[in-house]
C-alpha cells in the first residue's frame, strides 16, 4: 500500500482508507492490511472494539460465499491457538479460531498478531472493500485479552498495543482518522489512517493541536465543559438547502 505522507520508522507514516456503502444507510471504511501469505485484505477500521477478525477462506456462511472476493487463508507461519471464540455488534456476529498471524499495516511489520479467523459470520456484508476488522479501541477493551490474557502461546494483545511496543515503532503514540462524507467529494477531507503524524492535508499547522488524557482504560471518554450547536431551520427552496437557526450553547 502506498502511503500519502511518509515513510514509517520513527516518523510515522499515513494511509489512504477506502470508503465503500451508500453513505447513508451504511458507510466502510477499510484499510489494507497484509498476511503473512503475502495477501493483503480490506478490513474495516473500529474504533469502538479493539480486536481483530478476518473472515477465513474455510468459511461455509452465506455472506462468505457471496462475499466475491479472496478470504483469509493460513500459511505455513500461522499459528492456530486452539481457542475457539466469537464476536457479537450491534448487528453482525463473528465465531471462529484464535490464531496468531505477521501482519504489515503500511510499512509497519507487527509479529504474532492475534485475530479472529473466522469460519461462521452471520449479518455481515461482505465484499472486496471488508472481509475483516481492525479494531482500534483500547486494549483494556479488548476481549481477546479479557477472556484470553496469558493463557495462550503468544499476547493477544492489541494491533495498538502491539505496533506501539515494537523497536520500529513511531515515536509519536497515536493513531488519527480523517473520513470523507459520501456525496461531498469536494469537501477537501480524505479517508485517511495516519499512525505517529498528522496528515499535513487534514493538519497544516500540528503545534495547534492541544492533547488532553483519556479519563477511562476501556472507552474514549474526556471531560466536555461546552457543546455548541446549530440545529436545522425551515428549508429554503431559492438555495434549496436549509437555513441554520442561532447557534445555541450548552453548559
């Protein structure tokens, strides 16, 4: 995968996302990522799990067989953890074996990550844009590491975790997400992953950026002292568009 802005190491380094769905009703974003086969696969971008699923080319699901695309197929380096476990959203679920996979996001290579080769998935629709997940969110969300912590070969900790512990790792620990919006190609704003920098597109100018501590080792959670919102009006049809009301703040 060719990256937008630089080389990764120290640096950082950030990606092109793909956005695929209607927008509306559904909108993707994935991420390439590469196995240790040499294949490389779609996985949409989480940040509200912090595990990882790939759907397995031994899958017999329904939305496996349609999904028209390669699936997920272990090498010779793939090593199967014996566990067997599932994932439940909102809408979707996802069973299959732990194994422990070398996995390259951009040009960072990240040895025995563990992820979800999963061989049932129900309520999923696949396609070549997500046959998986690559979940973001905090390792003490991790139910890999709740269920599964030092009882197996390898960590099951987090790609996060992971990619932040290596020798090779940016010396900036953070991860940032740009999302276009559908039907506003011109908006200016790319979907980008961007791991240890900021894109220079979406961030021109980085010192502007203040950082505040999370509150919470399981959630994004941070202190708000002030909403503000302009919430929709009558709709004008000259500018065929809505007229925004007064702004109004919430304490």
């Amino acid at each position: 995968m060719a990256a937008i802005e630089g080389t990764g190491g120290a640096g950082g380094i950030v990606l092109p996302m793909t956005m695929s769905g209607d927008g509306f009703t559904e909108a993707i974003y994935s991420i390439g990522v590469t196995v240790s086969s040499g294949a490389t696969f779609e996985m949409q971008v989480d940040c509200g799990s912090s595990d990882a699923w790939l759907a397995s080319s031994s899958c017999k699901s329904t939305v496996c067989q349609r999904a028209g695309t390669s699936l997920y197929g272990w090498s010779p380096t793939t090593v199967d953890s014996g566990a067997v476990t599932d994932f439940t959203y909102l809408v979707g679920s996802v069973q299959g074996n732990i194994v422990f996979e070398n996995i390259r996001l951009g040009s960072y290579p990240i040895a025995n990550q563990a992820l979800l080769s999963a061989s049932q998935i129900e309520n999923e629709r696949l396609t070549s844009n997500f046959v998986g997940l690559l979940g973001l969110a905090l390792e003490y969300n991790s139910l890999f590491v709740d269920q599964f912590k030092d009882k197996l070969e390898f960590s099951v900790s987090t790609v996060a975790t992971n990619l932040f512990s290596s020798p090779t790792s940016p010396s900036n620990r953070w991860v940032g997400i740009s999302l276009e919006r559908p039907g506003q190609s011109n908006s200016g704003i790319p979907s980008l992953l961007s791991i240890g920098r900021h894109p220079s597109k979406v961030v021109p100018d980085p010192s502007k950026i203040v950082y505040s501590p999370i509150t919470d080792a399981t959630h994004w959670r941070l202190p708000i002292t002030e909403i503000a919102a302009w919430l929709v009006g009558s709709y004008n049809t000259t500018t065929q568009a809505y007229n925004f009301n007064t702004r109004r703040e919430v304490h």
